[in-house]
C-alpha cells in the first residue's frame, strides 16, 4: 500500500464504523424502542379505554375540573364529601384504602391536605401526587379585624398555615389549576393528549366566559363591601374588586366584642346581608344578622357545579349589595 491508498481505507474503515455504529443505533435504540412503544400502547389501550384514569382529589370542584379536561376517560374520587368542609375533615380509612386504586392524587392546599399527605402518598406508594397550587400566588388568610399583619409574631410555619386555601374561586387561578390537572392527565395517559386539548381549550373558553358574565354581574355596583361568616371569597373578592368582611376570627367564632365591633360596621356600611355556607354552623352570623335587623343568606364554596355555581353567587351579590345601597 502507498501513502495514499493507506489514507484511503482508512477512510473507509472510519466510514464503515460509523455507519455500521449508526445503523446498529437506529435498529436497536430507535426501530426497537419504538416497535416495544407501540406493541405497550396497543396492549395498554385495550384495557385503558375501558379502564378510566382513577384520580382522586379533595374538595368538590375539582371534580368538576378533572372531568372537563379528562371526560370518560376519568373516574374522579372526592376525599371531602358534600357538606363537610376542607378546615377539620379527616379521611376515612376507607377512603385512604380506596387511594391503592388511584393514578394520581391532585392536592389543592386545603388545611387537611397538610396533616394527612405523607399518610396519602403512603396508602399508594405508585401513586402520583400533583401540586395545584403551582404558579399560584396565595393570599394571606384574612381575619375581621382588618389586621393581617401578624407576621411580627408568626413564625414562618404558622404564616404558612394561614395562606388562604380558596383558590378554586378565582376563575383566573382556575384556569392555571386546569393547566396542571391537563399536564397530568397527558402524563398518564400521553396516547389522549389530543382528546385532553381539546378538553381543556373549550374548559378555557368556558371560565372566560363565566367570568365575562361576573364581571358584567358585579362591575358597576356602588356598595363593594360584604360580610361573610367564613372568608373563603377573598381571591374572589379581589378578582372583582369586592371587599370580604369576615366574621371568623382565626377559623373561630368572634369574641362578644369583636362581633359588636362587626355589627356598628354593619350599621355604617347599610349592611344588611350576612353570607354564610351551608357546611358550617354559624351562630354569630345568625347573632349578627338580628342585631343589624338583616338575614342570613346561605353560598356555598363547594359546590360541584363549579361554573354555575360561581355565577349564580356573583348574581346574588349583585342583588344584595345593590339593595344595601339603596336603603
Ligand atoms: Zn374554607
């Protein structure tokens, strides 16, 4: 061999290296990979499409949100049934053993969620947990005595228990909680990606809507402040620019002197509507109600029906407070 003849096989063993290393790439990593991809997903899909994603979460709305973007591709468990409210629920055992049946476990913040998640995520270890609370900037929880700056004598902990759980009455920070729940969805279930777009684009579409018509429900109202036994409307309130007074000082029933300072505010303010929810007892708003010669009114915040639930809450405000004005 010549110099030059040697240079040229040289050439041509690194070429028959490399395309030998190629192909040997492609057949195995790639062909391969994706012939086992596809057999798995032909296997999977004839039990999956009978088999709906089983997906728990904690309070009812969710459920409601779960099922726009999952359809009948999803079996929604709620951990906090109806009635019963997020602040002292415990799981019963047979919900924490119904969770070895569940995919994914969607956590929304909500007080009891902190006290029993570590034994959540141990009931089924194969279970994903998702934070939909992710991209939300939460609120402080709001007391009645206007003062919300504990934070001199609150360590970070306690600061951390008073963040205002009620995210899933904003329509705006729905929208991003719909956005992880989409995002899980496709995890498990990456084959529906398409099917879960669709979903959640018209679910979109139908929060801008809803929230259209709050606005136009609330816009131009004088009166913007109202009284509520349970602050669960502040990031309602502050979407629309509504004022939350509430009665619970700390999760509790006002002291004597707290609930007379709510009733001279009343008085000023022409208040004459005192909202509470129907999954809480509330004596002091019945008290505060007499004292101000006004009514009850019951809205719930956890409601299923999510959509006209939050429009026909916006409807009532609007009625109430443009009745408290005119007095
Ligand atoms: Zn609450």
């Amino acid at each position: 061999m010549n110099p030059s003849q040697k240079w040229l096989s040289t050439i041509l063993l690194t070429l028959i290296v490399s395309i030998n290393s190629i192909t040997g790439c492609t057949s195995t990593d790639t062909t391969d990979a994706v012939n086992s991809e596809t057999n798995n997903n032909d296997n999977q899909e004839q039990t999956n499409d009978q088999d709906p994603l089983d997906i728990t979460v904690s309070i009812m709305p969710q459920k409601y949100f779960v099922n726009k973007i999952g359809g009948d591709r999803v079996k929604v468990n709620v951990m906090v049934e109806p009635g019963v409210t997020p602040h002292t629920y415990e799981p019963k055992p047979q919900q924490l053993q119904a969770l070895s049946e569940a995919e994914a476990y969607i956590a929304i913040g909500v007080p009891f969620e902190k006290v029993w998640m570590d034994r959540i995520s141990q009931a089924n270890p194969k279970m994903l947990t998702v934070d939909s609370t992710e991209g939300i900037e939460r609120l402080t929880m709001m007391d009645h005595d206007h003062g919300h700056d504990h934070d001199d004598h609150h360590d970070h902990n306690e600061e951390e228990i008073n963040l205002d759980p009620h995210i899933w009455l904003s329509p705006r920070l729905v929208k991003i909680q719909t956005q992880t729940i989409y995002e899980t969805l496709v995890r498990l279930d990456p084959k529906h990606q398409e099917t879960y777009q669709t979903n959640l684009n018209n679910f979109l579409q139908e929060i801008e809507e809803l929230d259209g018509k709050i606005r136009k429900n609330l816009d131009n109202l004088e009166q913007r402040k109202f009284i509520v036994f349970h602050p669960a409307w502040g990031y309602f309130a502050k979407e629309y620019n509504l004022t939350q007074v509430p009665v619970e000082v700390g999760g509790q029933e006002p002291s004597a002197a707290e609930l007379a300072e709510l009733i001279k505010e009343a008085k000023k303010e022409d208040i004459r509507i005192i909202f509470a929810q129907p999954e809480l007892s509330s004596q002091s708003a019945e008290t505060l109600a007499k004292e101000i010669n006004g009514e009850v009114l019951l809205i719930s915040p956890l409601s299923e029906n999510w959509s006209s639930n939050l429009l026909e809450v916006s409807q009532t405000f609007a009625k109430v407070l443009k009745e408290d004005n005119n007095k």
